[in-house]
C-alpha cells in the first residue's frame, strides 16, 4: 500500500470530524442576553463603551469549549487512570526540577503562609505541568462562549467574564492576547478571573501581580488561596486506608470536605494512621484503585485543595504528586 492510500482514511475521517463540528462565530452582540450584559457593565462599571463594544465583538463562540467542559476528567476517568495520568517520570522530575530552581522561594513562603511545599508544588504540576501547559484558548472567548451559549453554568460564567474585564483593566491585561484553558483559568496556577483579582499576590514586590509570567507571584498567590481557604500549618492531607471490619456499612464515600472526626472513622472500621487527635475533621474516600477500591482518610488540608477544584481525585493527584516529588529531592547545598 503507497503513502497516498494509507492516509486517505485518516484523511477522510478528519474531513468528517471538521465537517461534523459547528464552526466557530462571532459573538453577536445584538442578541438579547448579549446587549443586557454589555449594557450593565457599562452601567455598573464605568467602562468605556467603544473599548467594550470592541471586545465583545472580538469574542468568538467556539463549540469546542462547549465539548470539553461536558466531560471534564475528574467524572470520565476512574481514579487510577487520573492518577497516572499526572504521576507519570517525566511530570515527577519535572517537579524535582522546579522545586530545586524554587528551593529558597518556597521555603519562605512556608514560613510566611504555613502552606507546605508538596501542595504548591503538587497543584502546579497537575494544573499546568510547572508552566508547560497553560491552555490555548482565549480566555475572552472561553468565558464568552460559556457565558451566553452553555446555559448550565451561563450565570457563572457571566459572572467570571465581568471578573475577567475587570481584572484586565485594573492590572493592564491584555484582553484580545491573554490566553488560558477552555473554562478560562489563567495562568500557571489556573486561577479563573475571581480568584485572580481576590487571590494572586505581589510576589517579588514589583506592584504587579503575574500569574502568567513570574514564578514568585505565582508560588505566593498558590499560598495565598490556599491560606485563605483555611490550610492549617503542619496537617497531613490524607492516609491509606483500610477495612478492619468485614462490613463497614456505615461508611459512605463522596464528601468533597470532612463531615466526621479520626475517631468516627475508626469506630466505624476504617484503619489509617495520623498524628491527628480522635477529633480532628476527617472524611471517607474510596476511588477506584487498579486493583479494586481504594481507600484512604482525608483530613481537613484535603478539603482545602478542593476548594481549588471541587474532586476529591484532584486533591489526592495533588498530595500524590507533591509528596512523591519531595521525597525524590536531594539534600539543600
């Protein structure tokens, strides 16, 4: 079989795929929904209107965002796929790496925050791999698209959009450039525009705050969300666990935040080990490991990391991560 005959199925297919996928369009800013927006931010916000008028023009509804955030990972994948997908060689040195060239940044921002080192460091890998991915849409045409054609989540998203304007003109964003991932988190940290305006800090002390291209602004705005949302100094996130009884029947996984104490835990059959005392807020988790379930005790830090993404999976690839790359690092010189 030549070239030519073995790629003209790939070659058909992809014409069908494009031919199947609504193609991307403007926003059209004289719909409805649109025009209140519009109308209400100038309103409420002062904006100048031809500069606002401009940008929403700008914005493109791209059917593809709509496809990515209907099947996010953390409720397509089971856990040990999750898992392996972060926990892969290259990310884990990658994190050794990073951790090195930041050593003295993140050991003072410990300090300062009492947020450990292993959850800056485990968030930034799971969220862009230390920087290497960063999303490439948009954000303005993410938050555009999700905002007016994803009624779900329109409100939010509506919401985010303002957020997004405004945090542009207040820290000299470039609105038509800046780019992020389809639900338009920003950044290395991913920091959706809310969040960045309440949570991202000065790191390096130049009066700015960014998150795209300063890692000491990146590294203390991680702390900062995280310290906000009530990390607690010197906590474990969470332990392996297992059955002691036959039946535990009373256990019920799916908590994203602890709604019991160590000690409830272990009355009702769970084996784990921690430091905690008998009433330190702990919760049931069971993932599906690649032997069969998985399970472990999670403790307060664990539901703070899920305030940063609602997934109990997402809080243990970032423990996971974290801690297997800080077991990995060589003595400070």
């Amino acid at each position: 079989m030549n070239t030519a005959t073995r790629m003209l199925p790939s070659l058909l297919g992809a014409l069908a795929l494009f031919a199947a996928t609504p193609p991307v369009a403007a926003l059209d800013s004289n719909r409805e929904d649109v025009r209140q927006f519009m109308q209400e931010m100038i309103r409420k916000h002062k904006f100048d209107e031809a500069w606002f008028a401009g940008v929403i023009a700008g914005a493109q509804s791209q059917p593809r965002i709509i496809e990515l955030i209907s099947r996010p990972a953390e409720q397509v994948m089971p856990w040990h796929a999750y898992r392996d997908h972060f926990l892969t060689a290259e990310r884990i040195a990658a994190g050794v790496e990073f951790w090195i060239a930041h050593r003295a940044r993140l050991a003072e921002i410990e300090q300062s925050t009492g947020v450990a080192q292993h959850a800056i460091v485990g968030i930034l890998g799971v969220e862009t791999f230390f920087g290497r991915i960063t999303g490439r849409f948009r954000v303005v045409d993410a938050l555009a698209t999700l905002a007016f054609d994803y009624p779900p989540r329109g409100k939010y998203f509506r919401d985010e959009l303002e957020q997004f304007l405004l945090l542009a003109r207040e820290d000299q964003v470039d609105v038509g450039t800046a780019l992020g991932s389809y639900a338009g988190a920003m950044g290395s940290p991913q920091f959706m525009p809310r969040s960045y305006r309440a949570y991202a800090v000065d790191g390096d002390g130049d009066s700015r705050r960014d998150l795209w291209g300063n890692w000491d602004d990146v590294i203390a705005s991680v702390a900062n969300y995280l310290a906000k949302h009530g990390w607690r100094a010197g906590e474990p996130v969470a332990a392996p666990a297992s059955l002691w009884f036959p039946r535990a029947d009373s256990l019920i996984a799916g908590s994203l935040r602890p709604d019991t104490t160590v000690k409830s835990l272990r009355d009702r059959g769970l084996s784990f080990e921690t430091d905690l005392d008998g009433k330190a807020p702990a919760f049931f988790i069971n993932v599906a490991g690649d032997q069969g379930p998985e399970m472990r005790a999670g403790f307060h830090n664990c539901g703070v990391i899920t305030q940063y993404n609602r997934s109990v999976m997402y809080a243990l690839a970032v423990h996971d991560l974290g801690s297997r790359i800080e077991a990995l690092l060589p003595p400070a010189t």
